[in-house]
C-alpha cells in the first residue's frame, strides 16, 4: 500500500494519495496534502474543509456540489452561484469533489464524478 | 502527486479527423489501478492471481463460449477485412495498433486459436498463443483502452460486436483476481448503499432537500422531490451523478419540474438509488443481474406502476434491454405504459400531449448542439419506432430550444464517437488514454464552435457530461457548455 511518512509516522494513502484512515488526518497533514496539490491553505480553505469534514460524519459521504455551493453562498454571502461556484473552483482548482476531499482526508468519491 | 495540467497529452485541433501513422506500443505504458481485495471478494471473484489461473481462466472462456453462442462466432469470422481500424476513436487518438479493434480483439483470438481449435496444435505454423502472464498483461492494459462503444460493431461487415468481446476478456480476467478498482469499487458500492457514490439515505434525503429549496428560489414553487414513498405513480430512477454532481443535477431539477406540472406523483427510491449498471462494463451476468433487480425489487415494494430511468447512457441499455430476460416479467405494473420508460421519451410525450408547456425562448442564449451517447445510440431503442432513440432526444431539444444544430455528418446517431470515458473508462488514472480517445469528437466540437457558434453541449448520459466537463478545458472549451437535455427543459418549462 502506498505511504508517505509524516512527523516520523507512515500514513498509508490508496493509489491515488487519498488517506486510508479518517483517523490518520490532522491539520499539518492537511497543509501537506495541500502542498502535494500545489495549494496553501488560508482561512478560507479551512472553512470549506471543516464544513465538508462535519458533513462526512454527520452523512458518511461527501456534499453534493449543489449543497457545497449552498454553504459557500451562506460563508461567503455569495448568493450568486455562478460566483460562489467560481469562488470554490478559485480555492480547488481541480474541484471541489476531489481535491478538497483529498486535502480533507476523506476518501475519494467514485461513480461518475 | 499533483495533477498538473502541463502533464497530460492534450492534442492540439486543426478540425480534421485523420488517420494516424501508426506507433507501436505508444500507450503501452497505461495501466488501470488494481482493484482492491474487499471489492473483488464482495463481487465473488478472487483478490488476486492464484495457483492454477491458467486452467481457471481457460475454464471461464469454454464457458463464455458454451454460454454465449455469439462470442464463439466472433472469434472465429473475422476475416481481418480491416473495416473496424479506423472506426475506434482510441485508435485515432493513441496511434497504437493494439487499439485498433481487430488487433485487440487478435489478443484474445490468438488465444482461442490455441486452446479451442486445430490451429492450437500446429503452434509452429499458426497464429495461436498460449495464455501466459505476458498475454494477461497486454489483456489488462488494452481491453481496458476500450469504452465498449460498438462503434467498430457498426462497420464490421460480419456485424462482430466488439464490446461482447471486451467484456468477455474483463470477465475472464476478474475470475482469476486481475481486476480493475475503478468499477469493482462502484459495484461494490452499489451493493452496500445503493449507488455508485455511495449516497446514504439520510445524506440523499438532504441533497433533495437543497435541491427543492434551491427550485423554490428560482419558480417561487413548491416543487418537491419525493423519496422512498409507497404508491406513487412513477418510480423515476436517475444515475446516482444526478444526486451529486455538475452539471447532471441541473437536469434532475428538470425532471422535478416536469413531475411537478404534469401532476403525476412520483418518487425516487434511497435503495435503487441508482441507474447505472457498472456489471455490464466488467461482462459480468451476475453482478448485472443483481444491480438490475434492485430496480424491479423496489418498484415493487414501491407499489408504483411505471418506472422511468433518468439520463444516463449504460443505464438506459442496461434497464431496456435486459430488464425483461434477467428480472422480468413485470405483470405488477402497468401493462399500458413501456417499461421502463426513458425520461426523454416520458417528457416529450407529456409536451406533445399539451400536459407541459416549454417557452424556447427561455434557451434563446443557446446554440445547441447534440452528442449521441453510445449505449443509447448503438446499443438500444426508445419509444414506439426504430430509431426512436436517435429522433426523441432531437425532438425534445427542439421542442426546449430554438437554435439547434447537428455535429458533422457521419459523427451523429449511430455513427457517433465515445466520449472517451465511457465502459469503465472514467477514472484518473488513464486521464491521457481518455484525452486521446475524445480526440475525434473534439475535432468536430471545434468545427461546430467555429461554424456556427455552438455554445451548449447536450447529453443525455453521466458519464458523457462528466468526461465532455473534464476534457472541454483542456482542449480549450469552457465546460459550462456542457449540459444534459432537462437543463434545457428546466430553463424552458413554462410553471
């Protein structure tokens, strides 16, 4: 299984680099994630990535994007989705259904997404 | 790990589709990731190669051809006339041989000529080859370079549908623990929620709810998107990407409207939350089967009297064509209406019958233009007529919106190209393999862009609008062009 050692601890990924283990997340393995994506996380990162983690273990799955979308509106007071939707892809520009699940720590969504 | 752009091989578009000098080999290098061990176990196959493969496999294809009478034929009447080679859009986009649909299908006929005819005893002089791991791997690395799209099937004099045989091989291979974790994954998936994203009751019940509250915002409606509710009409079965992603939601917001202002109730159902049916992409029966019968099962629990399915390419073929012979019959449902209806065909009937209204003014921004998916195109029918499946859509377009055009002649209805994602081809990892393959399709999206200012990409399939919402950009198109035919109708339906 593919690993990458972190603060002298192996954390196992799957193939693609997504985290075997909810557990295994932290805050600084975030931020490394986050590098690996070529993304620094400000505040506004972290307030997406807190969100789609309470979503996950409230419904064991990820937001759809319509939802994220919904909550960006509400944060970002951007009722505009076509703005708020722009200010997410701004944030992860690969998406917000991959990539912000990977920094996140969640598993990667399958199906056709 | 980070997916740069810069690191895909993006072909740049000059509007021809030519022939390509061929390169051996060149895609070689491309490998789906293995599937996991808890996924292949759950689907009853083995976690990974075991002693005595060679003889399991060579079991697996004697059944396959005892079982499927066509596939035998297949392997033995090609006469190699070469029609199919330039037909596959992966062979156009990769240049590598292996990809064109009768050398890659020669990767298992020379196997076939060894274990299953004379030819198999006279291994000198003939072209036959034992099943060794080297065979296995180009196996795995080239019939999962193809989406299953039968466009070769079309042009092969002798009618070979290519895709059975894909499918045979990817069935073979899973029996002896050579998986692909994409769909084995999903299958997996499916089994244990209920869709392929893995959508929980409670989560999907919330995403219905943001969906009709987003509704009430735009119509000032009520409009409502029941779940899991006995005695309904309509158990209307959607791909689970309807529930979760872009664009595919804009067109389940369409399907609401629909149900809304025609007043035929309607539900959609937390257990058979999903239309697709991955089991066809790895030639499984069985796995088919069971997805297939979650569908039947639920409309019955359900009470309903019609099932429609939503806009989803394999999906649609799945449930029209093998319905009937893995689950049927359905003497519980209403025998005056198809079963199972697709949405295309149950709106367009409701607009034809005056029960809805749509204003194409509404798309009066839009010049449309219209990719035939695969599996609805070349592998099924809708409606009442042949080649309905090819005239309803257009019909529900046209009906939506005032400014419609065809992609290029020899391109659409049955001749149409893969999006290059589609059979299990719709993950990461061969993201080249996918570029490649959408190559030919891109070619002519450029010229209906450049002709006629194209500006909206209609589909009706999930797989479609998420590979077309991937591959726009990096061929340089904006991916908010790319949107199924209930976007259309959610713009145009007069509430």
């Amino acid at each position: 299984m593919p690993s990458f050692e972190f603060s002298g601890k192996t954390i196992e990924t799957d193939d693609e680099g997504y985290l075997q283990t909810l557990d295994n997340w932290n805050k600084e393995i975030a931020e490394y994630l986050a590098k690996e994506e070529g993304i620094t996380l400000t505040e506004k990162h972290w307030e997406l990535i807190d969100w789609v983690r309470d979503y996950f273990f409230k419904f064991q799955v990820a937001p759809a994007i319509k939802s994220l979308i919904k909550e960006v509106g509400k944060l970002e007071n951007l009722p505009d989705k076509k703005e708020a939707n722009k200010f997410v892809y701004e944030l992860f520009p690969e998406g917000p259904a991959k990539q912000l699940a990977k920094i996140a720590g969640l598993p990667k969504p399958t199906g056709c997404v | 790990m980070a997916k740069s752009k810069d690191k895909y091989k993006v072909p740049v578009l000059d509007g021809k589709i030519s022939i390509p000098r061929i390169v051996p080999g060149a895609f070689a290098y491309e490998h789906m990731i293995e599937a996991q061990k808890d996924d292949m176990e759950a689907l009853d196959f083995p976690a990974k190669l075991q002693d005595g493969w060679k003889e399991k496999a060579i079991g697996v294809f004697k059944e396959i051809l005892d079982h499927n009478k066509a596939v035998r034929d297949y392997m033995d009447i090609c006469v190699r006339c070469g029609a199919c080679t330039d037909k596959c859009q992966f062979f156009l986009g990769t240049a590598d041989p292996n990809n064109m649909p009768v050398q890659r299908q020669e990767l298992m006929r020379k196997v076939y000529r060894y274990y299953f005819t004379p030819a198999g005893f006279f291994k000198n002089l003939s072209n036959s080859q034992e099943l060794t791991e080297e065979v296995l791997k180009d196996w795995y690395t080239y019939f999962w370079q193809c989406s299953e799209c039968r466009r070769c099937s079309l042009y092969c004099p002798y009618g070979i549908d290519t895709a059975e045989i894909t499918m045979a091989a990817r069935q073979i291979m899973d029996s002896i623990g050579i998986g692909q974790k994409y769909t084995t994954e999903i299958i997996h998936k499916v089994f244990k929620i209920g869709n392929n994203i893995g959508i929980p009751p409670a989560a999907l019940r919330n995403t219905l709810d943001d969906l009709e509250e987003e509704i009430n915002e735009e119509t000032g409606k009520d409009v409502k998107i029941p779940m899991d509710v006995e005695g309904a009409e309509v158990l209307l079965v959607p791909p689970s990407a309807d529930f979760f992603a872009m664009p595919h939601m804009e067109s389940l917001k369409g399907y609401a409207k629909v149900f809304h202002k025609s007043g035929i109730s309607y539900t959609v159902s937390s257990y058979a939350s999903e239309a697709g049916n991955f089991g066809k992409f790895i030639g499984s029966y069985k796995n088919t089967k069971e997805i297939n019968k979650r569908i039947w099962d639920e409309a019955k629990r359900l009470k309903v009297k019609r099932v429609v399915i939503g806009e989803c390419g394999h999906a649609w073929r799945a449930a029209y064509n093998y319905s009937n012979t893995m689950n049927g019959p359905f003497n519980f449902l209403d025998s005056r209406y198809k079963q199972p209806a697709h949405i295309c065909d149950f709106t367009l009937g409701l607009v034809k019958d005056g029960v809805i209204k749509l204003d194409p003014s509404a798309n009066d921004d839009k010049v449309v233009t219209f990719h035939d998916s695969c599996n609805v195109a070349r592998g099924s029918r809708m409606g009442d007529v042949p080649g309905g499946q090819l005239t309803i859509p257009r019909e529900l377009i046209k009906a939506a919106a005032n400014h419609f055009v065809e992609l290029r002649e020899g391109t659409t209805k049955e001749n149409t190209y893969c999006c290059g994602g589609g059979g299990g081809l719709l993950t990461e990892e061969v993201m080249n393999v996918r570029i490649a393959g959408a190559m030919p399709r891109m070619q002519t999206v450029k010229e209906a862009v450049d002709n006629h200012k194209v500006n909206y990409y209609a589909l009706i399939c999930a797989i479609c609008k998420t590979q077309f919402t991937k591959i726009f950009p990096l061929y340089g198109f904006d991916a908010e062009m790319v949107g199924g035919i209930h976007q259309l109708v959610s713009n145009a339906i007069i509430m």
